[in-house]
C-alpha cells in the first residue's frame, strides 16, 4: 500500500500504527468524500458490534477447548467427535 508525504507526516504525529491501519482498512464502513476519495472509519457502533463478534469468537473457542473431530483421508466425512483430556 502506498502511503502519501502528508500521511506519513500526520502518522507520526497521530501513531496509527500498521495493525491499526489494516484492522480498520479490513473492518471499517466507507464513506464517499469529495475529491475522489473514500474514507474508511470505525464509529462507536462498529467498534460495538466487532468487539461482541470477539466475544462471542472468545466464548466459541473457550468452548471448544480440547475438542476434536476425526475425519476420513478418503473423503473428508466426520466419522466422530470427543473431547480429549
């Protein structure tokens, strides 16, 4: 991605660091602005809705903890599920 002069220069004063620029550039709403240009923002709303998709990723996950599925070489199909301790 090419970064303008002027956005390298307010980078450095604002610390937008590259995780920060690619999280919102990836999850962000876009707008139309004038001069042929997108901006590309995360509001309170958005920011609200991708932290409860986490927690819910975070709930998923601690419940999947020692899971496993056991699938066919053959043909992908699930032959059985367990929980490993």
């Amino acid at each position: 991605m090419k970064i303008s002069k002027h956005a390298q220069i307010r980078n450095n004063q604002r610390g937008f660091s590259k995780r920060k620029i690619d999280y919102i550039l990836q999850n962000g709403n876009e707008m139309k602005r004038p001069g042929n240009a997108v901006e590309i923002v995360v509001e309170n709303k958005l920011a609200s809705q991708l932290i409860e998709n986490l927690k819910k990723e975070i709930s998923l996950i601690e419940h999947i903890k020692n899971k496993a599925i056991l699938l066919s070489c053959d043909n992908g199909t699930i032959i059985t599920m367990y929980s490993k301790f």
